[in-house]
C-alpha cells in the first residue's frame, strides 16, 4: 500500500473511530510530524525576520488575518534598502478584523510575492487556502520560496532547514498532531504524499565538501583521458553524413568540391554561348561580368584534364549531388571548428585548476609559470584563431552566394516569360479551388456540429428526466425512513424516561400546554419538535458508545463524538459532580441574573418572547476562550422540563428570526444542540448532583471545522466553576464515576 492509499483512507468523512484508528497509523503520523517540522522551519525563520515571537496557536491562526506576512515582506524591502512598503489593514482598535480586512492583506502579500519578490506562480497560494486553512502546505512552500528569494536578492538570513536528526527527535503534544492530520486529510492525500516524498529526498541528499583537490583532480584527469563527457556537445549530423563524409578528409573533400564546381560552370558557359543572339545579347552583362570571376577561379583550381574528366552533360539529379557535396564539406568543417572550441575549453579549464591548485583561490596574481603576459598571449592566439575561422566563412559565402546569382539568372532566361505567365496563372486557379474546397468544408463541418449538439441536447433531456425522477424517488424513502427511525427512537426514550407528551386537542398536538412534571394521565400522542430536540440530549448525556476520552481539568472530564452525518462539528460533553441538591444547580443554571457569577465566559442574556410554559425565546453573548477569536452571541429556543425522581433537564437549539438578526458587535454563531442533565445521586440521597453538559456549536465566522472543535473543547470546563460557586470550597467531588 503505498502513501496515497494510507491517506485515502484517512477521510475525514468516515466514522469517528475508523478515523482515530487511521490516525495511529505511522505513516499518517510521519505526514503530520512533517508538517509540524516544516511549519516551525517556517515560524522560526519569521521571528527572525520580524525581530518577535509568535503566539503559541497553530501557524494556521497566527497568519490568517495577514498582517504577519504582510509584515516580514516589509521588513524584508526596510533591510533591503528598497523604498517601498506593503499597506496593511490593522483591523479595528480592539483588534478584531473584518473578513474583508483580512482577505485584503492576504491578496496584498500574495501580489507582493508575485511583483516584487519574483515568486513562480506555483509557489504563490490563494487567499482561500490560507483564509480557510485548505491548503496550507501551499503556504508554508510559499513562505520558504520568500526565504530563498530574500537571500539569493538581497543578501538576508535564509531559512533554517532542521536536520534529520534534530528532525526525528522532535516531539509534538497530540493535539498539534492531530491538527496537523485533520489539516492534511482537507488538503488531499496526492499533496500529503508529496510532502512526505520530498522531506524524504531532502533528508537523504548529500553535497561534496568544499576544497577536494583529489576529487577536482581526478575530473581534470578524466577529462584529458576522454572518460568524460566534454562541456560542448556538437550538434546531431543529417544521416547521409554518416554514410558520405565522416571516411573523408578535409583535403579530398576541397578537391573534390573544386573539380566538380569548375566542371559545372564549364558547362554552364557553354550552353549560353550556344543560345541565339538574341538571347546572347541579353544575357551578355551578366555573363561578362562573371568571366573574370570564372577565369580567376579556374586558374586557382585543379589542372584543365581534370576537370574535363569530371566534365558531363548536368541535370537536376547532378545539381543536387552538387548540394549534398557543398554540405558535407560544410558539415566536416563545422565538426573540426567545433572540436578545436571543445579543445580550447579542456585546455582552459585544465588551465584554471592548475593555477588553483598551485597558488590558491586569493593568490592567482603570484602564478610562478603563468603570468599575465602569458594569459594576454593566450587571448591574442584565440582571437587570432576566431578571426581567421570568421574570415573564411564570410569567404565561402561570398563564394556561394555568387554561384546561386549566376545559377538563378540563367533558369530565369531558360524558362522565359511564357512559362512564368503560365506559373502565374496555375498558381491563380489552385488557390480558388483551395479556396473552394476550404468553404465546402466549412458548411459540411457546421451541419455536423449543428446536429450533434441537437443529439447532445436531447440526450441532457432524457438524463435530466430520469435523474430528477431517481432522486424524488429516492428522496421519499429516505423521508420515510428518517420518520420510522424517528417515531422509533421517540418510544425507545419516553418508555426508558417516562417523558411526558404533549397534551392533544381535537386530534391536534399542542406545544404550548406542556406539563412541568411527569403525568401518567396524559395521553402519549407524537413529540413535538422541542421534545425531540430534548431526546436527543438525554440520549446523548446518557449514551456511552462512540464517545472518546479528551482530558481531565477542574475536575471536570471531557468526551468528544462525530455524529453520523454529514456534519464536521464534534459533540463534546463534560460530566462532574457537585455536592449540592439538584434543584439548586438547576436553579444556578436557569437563572440569567446569577448565570454570569459561575460562568467566566458569559456577557449578557434577555429573554426575547415566552413562547409556551417553561418555554422561550432568548438571546445571550458569550466570549470564546481563544486570544484570536471574537465573541459570539446566538438566538436560541430555551426549554427546561422536571422530570421524575428530581431529574432536570434545561435545552438551548439556535433559531433563525427576521426581527433578531445579527449584530455589528458580534459574530452570530449556530448552537446545533446543548443542553445540561441534572440528576441527583442516589446513594447520596439526593446530597451530590450528577451535571452532565452536551454541546455541539458552529463558531461561524472564518474558522474553519476544525479550529472551532478544538476552541469547543474547553467550553464545558464552565460546569468546574459552577461546582467550585455551589460548593464555595467546602467540599471535594468524588472520585468515582459510573
């Protein structure tokens, strides 16, 4: 199974459980032990830069409002000496920031990464990777391209890369792991595996040391036995130079390449003295002008029975021949110069490690057998060597381009302007049955696109018809069995509770008239929506599966679930003892007047409108126990009900209304359940009160699923306090838990 199979497995939708036994997985740890390595890399390096310590949150919050990144850029251009300066959103004056601000500073970094800094646009994330922690691995690889990018431009403290040793004995608390893991499991696992692959290679990569003369010595030696690749490469050859010119010799191939010429000119200034006169006297300029050139070249060429050797009637096949040749012996020459320039380099660079060699890097001035003047001749050979090369190549194409002149005015007045009218209108005729052709086309390709996006039509019609008839379908059973399941979970908890129904009125169940105690004489009809908010709460504060040990404070122990369904919210539940009678902590709890006495996270509360008995509609504040975090106020339904043998039990479920929306001051918030079970203990004879308390609550806002589980799980220590405010220090909690 390799890594990507591991983390497939590792999805965040799955059951609680399954997940946990994912997390134990090592490989899955391994990825977020790299992730925990590579985001201190990235927080050391900006405390660094920024000259101030981070606060002690994942890296996730501390950047996600933008102003710490806006900031290290900065400091950057301030060390740098460059006059410019990124414009950052402070946020308000009691530090809290608008979505809008922050996403504002985010996008202003990530342009500076892109126009100033010179990032590669796969380097540069998006403002919702960091805003909503997507993708954060994105971010910490945009964070180690700035480091690189700020030293390679402006000379300023790289990054840090922590060794593998120092990496394999870091050690990181639970949560930071599981964090990381959840993080990972919302990016995907190709990125995680990726991750993983290059820490990997970058822990096993190894550099030469610095001053190997040995190791420098032995490549000079290579290089001069021919072992080695040479830096030059020469370009690849056509294939008939393989077969025609690489046996051949400079000096055969410039012969050859001189008879063949001559015999060809010969030729040709024969057959334009055999013309008519008129044609004679046409061409007699050109061809006058060419004897001299012809005659001089003659004379520098092979001897005159040669050439009548070579001598023989021309045609388009021997032309070509002509050209093959000419190339070859081009080719043999381009070969030769680019070895010599392949020697020149071996030379060179045998040069410079024997002078380092011998006299240092800091002391090449003093070189005992190579001093200036012989680096200054050195210089005059090789320009001597690159001018003469430069010389005859301009020469050969002198040479060549006075042939194509002379062959090109010859094939003009052979053909004359018949057959060039001719061409003309040949060429004329082709390009409107082109033209023809092409509008033939044109129509037949648009009739077939026409019908087959009627056909793609249609066929989007039937699919559309039987998936909305799948999914009504579908969509009823499920509604019938979500009510089954609810009816039958409703007489599973009133047979276990003995919770009171509603009572009825003509047929009509009425949630206004609910009864405060249990009363056998009323009739069992269907819940209402407020006491099957209250059955999920009893089943959740008694039930036992599913449920997961996070920690112990105040003497308050603390369980956390996932639900089964399609939300990421944990319910976490703390449970307690308190040694006082059950109706004075349910009196403590309901009351909003001594509410804020034990609560250290509670602001205000009102009640809106009193809905029915022991039923309303309240609205309360409350601060979120996390420096970057605002506070949060909720609309909420309000139902307590006193059940039998003194059991107490007090609901709150957020509630959206048109008159009571959100607020300037505070973020709005959504309780999806929570809720106190208050029973009396019965071996104590009602003197100790068992308080369990259940929540499960969007903070709402920017944070992210997995943020507002982990500032969720310390909200239920609040029942600590209210044990310590009800006990005023007299008493301790027991020890023991059922």
């Amino acid at each position: 199974m390799t890594d990507t199979d591991v983390l497939n497995a590792a999805s965040p939708e799955g059951d609680r459980n399954s997940e946990l036994d994912v997390l134990r997985d090592e490989r899955i740890r391994k990825a977020a032990h790299v992730f925990l390595i590579r985001e201190e890399e990235c927080r050391q390096w900006i405390e660094l830069m920024i000259a101030e310590e981070l606060p002690n949150v994942p890296l996730a919050f501390a950047l996600h409002d933008g102003v710490v990144l806006c900031t290290v850029a900065n400091a950057i251009l301030e060390q740098a000496n460059v006059d410019l300066s990124l414009e950052v959103n402070v946020g308000a004056d009691d530090g809290t920031f608008t979505k809008e601000e922050m996403l504002e500073n985010i996008n202003t970094y990530c342009t500076a990464c892109a126009d100033v800094f010179a990032i590669p646009k796969e380097q540069i994330f998006t403002a919702d990777d960091l805003f909503s922690a997507k993708n954060m691995v994105t971010v910490l690889e945009n964070i180690r391209a700035l480091s690189d990018a700020a030293a390679i431009h402006y000379s300023l403290p790289e990054m840090q890369i922590i060794d593998k040793e120092t990496a394999e004995n870091l050690e990181f608390g639970d949560n930071a792991y599981q964090i990381a893991a959840e993080t990972l499991m919302m990016i995907g696992p190709e990125v995680t595996a990726k991750l993983l692959m290059d820490f990997e290679s970058e822990m096993v990569m190894e550099y030469p040391e610095a001053g190997d003369e040995k190791a420098f010595e032995g490549a000079i030696e290579e290089v001069q036995d021919g072992d080695k690749e040479a830096d030059i490469i020469p370009p690849s050859q056509p294939a008939f130079m393989e077969d025609l010119g690489q046996a051949e010799s400079v000096g055969e191939l410039e012969n050859a390449a001189t008879k063949i010429s001559a015999a060809f000119r010969g030729h040709r200034v024969r057959q334009s003295l055999s013309l008519d006169e008129d044609v004679n006297a046409q061409g007699a300029g050109g061809d006058e002008a060419a004897e001299p050139s012809e005659a001089s070249e003659a004379h520098d060429g092979p001897p005159a029975e040669e050439t009548d050797a070579v001598e023989e009637e021309f045609t388009a096949e021997d032309e070509e021949a002509i050209t093959r040749v000419q190339a070859m012996f081009r080719g043999k020459k381009a070969r030769e110069d680019m070895e010599k320039k392949k020697a020149a380099v071996d030379i060179q660079r045998i040069y410079r490690g024997h002078k380092v060699r011998v006299t240092g890097p800091e002391d090449t001035a003093q070189e005992p057998e190579f001093g200036e003047e012989d680096e200054e001749a050195v210089t005059k050979v090789q320009a001597m060597f690159r001018g003469k090369k430069a010389r005859e190549n301009v020469e050969k194409q002198k040479a060549a381009v006075a042939i194509q002149k002379i062959y090109r005015g010859h094939h003009v007045r052979e053909v004359g302007a018949e057959q060039a009218s001719n061409e003309v209108k040949e060429r004329e005729e082709k390009k409107k049955d082109e033209e023809s052709i092409t509008k033939l086309q044109a129509m037949y390709r648009g009739k077939k696109a026409r019908e087959r996006v009627e056909q793609e039509k249609a066929a989007v019609d039937i699919q559309r018809v039987i998936k909305g008839k799948k999914a009504r379908d579908s969509f009823r059973q499920e509604k019938a069995a979500v009510q089954i399941q609810k009816v039958a979970r409703g007489r599973r908890v009133r047979n276990s509770l003995q919770l009171p129904s509603p009572p009825v009125a003509n047929g009509k169940t009425k949630d206004a008239a609910e009864p405060t105690a249990h009363d056998e004489s009323k009739p069992r009809a269907g819940l209402s929506l407020t006491d099957m908010w209250l059955v999920d709460l009893v089943e959740l504060a008694r039930g036992k599966m599913g449920w997961e040990f996070v920690k112990e404070s105040l003497n308050v122990q603390i369980f956390r679930r996932m639900l089964n369904d399609s939300s990421r919210i944990h319910v976490v539940k703390g449970v307690t003892y308190i040694h006082a009678p059950a109706a004075d902590v349910f009196q403590a709890i309901e009351s909003k007047t001594t509410h804020g006495k034990w609560d250290p996270n509670f602001v205000a509360a009102r009640t809106l409108r009193h809905l029915a008995q022991d039923t309303d509609m309240v609205y309360f504040a409350q601060r979120i126990p996390s420096p970057t975090v605002s506070d949060r106020d909720f609309v909420c339904i309000q139902a307590n009900r006193r059940l039998s043998k003194g059991t107490y039990l007090s609901l709150l479920r957020s509630i959206v209304h048109k008159d009571h929306g959100e607020t300037s001051d505070y973020e709005r918030g959504e309780i999806l359940l929570s809720g106190f079970l208050i029973a009396p203990d019965t071996q104590t004879n009602g003197q100790v009160t068992k308080v369990t308390y259940v929540l499960q609550v969007d903070l709402g806002g920017w944070l992210p699923a997995v943020a507002s589980n982990l500032i969720t799980e310390d909200m239920p220590l609040c029942i600590g306090h209210l044990r310590r405010y009800l006990e005023q220090g007299s008493m301790q909690t027991p020890a023991e838990f059922d």
